[in-house]
C-alpha cells in the first residue's frame, strides 16, 4: 500500500525557523539590508552580541 505523505504541519518560511508575519518579516530584511548581511547571518550576529555565552568557543588547545 503506497499513500502520499500529507504534510499536517504548515512547512516554516522566509528564510527563518520562526514565522514572522509579512510586515515583520519586510522590516527584517530591511534592517538586515543595512547592516550588509544576510537575515539568518543578521539574527545569529543580533542573538551572539546579547547574549555572548551563545558565542562560539575557541577549539584551539
């Protein structure tokens, strides 16, 4: 028996995991503008800079 996997979850857009609506979502990418980056490069950079235990460790050892 073969059945089309019908997907029950509404699939996540623009670029992030998290659903901005369309007015946010156009700020964002406004902002981002600015800044010369990417919207994903932009809300990793926003999120390490408030919040610097998120930051990378360095491996050198």
């Amino acid at each position: 028996m073969t059945h089309t996997n019908v997907q029950t979850k509404p699939k996540h857009s623009n670029l992030t995991q998290v659903r901005w609506t369309d007015e946010q979502f156009q700020e964002l990418r406004k902002i981002a503008f600015e800044s010369e980056k990417q919207v994903g490069v932009y809300i990793r950079d926003f999120m390490i800079e408030h919040h610097p235990q998120l930051a990378p460790k360095n491996q050198d050892k």
